[in-house]
C-alpha cells in the first residue's frame, strides 16, 4: 500500500478519519469495502497470521480502526499526508 493508494481508497469510498484527543487517528471502513481494503495491504500483508490491530464493528456495519498510525508505520506512511489533523472528516 502506498500513500497515494490510501488517499484514492479513502477519497473513492467516502472513508470518514478522525484524530482523537490522545493523537490517535480512527479510520472507519463500510464493511463493504472491507475486502478491497485488505487487498491494497497486499497478499503478504497476512502471512504470518494477520494484522495486529486494534478494531470495532460499529452500528451502522463499519469497522473502525483505532490508532491506525500504527498501521501505516508498517507501510512507511505519513499519517498527517493522508489524515491532515485540520481536516478531519
């Protein structure tokens, strides 16, 4: 996953973000784009058994990634180039 794949992810399906108040960033994803998520981490993303992070399913069908920063480290992605902390949505 690159930066600019992110964005466009991000930007295509409405993804709303969130910084909370300890400078952590929340990603919400519809379940219904989940999948397409999950392949832009690409196919190695999951071979040694998955993901650490920390996730919750919200009323409406979304997943909310919590601290999502530590995500993107993985990826060697700049949260705020993404995420710019004035522009929350």
């Amino acid at each position: 996953m690159t930066e600019l794949q992110l964005y466009k992810f991000v930007e295509k399906n409405g993804c709303e973000w969130h910084w909370n108040p300890d400078g952590h960033l929340i990603l919400f994803i519809s379940h219904y784009h989940l999948k397409d998520f999950c392949d832009m981490l690409g196919r190695y993303a999951f071979d040694d058994g998955g993901l650490n992070c920390e996730q919750h399913l919200c009323a409406d069908g979304d997943i909310a990634l919590n601290e999502f920063e530590n995500l993107l480290e993985e990826y060697d992605i700049e949260p705020e180039n993404v995420f710019p902390k004035d522009e929350e949505k």
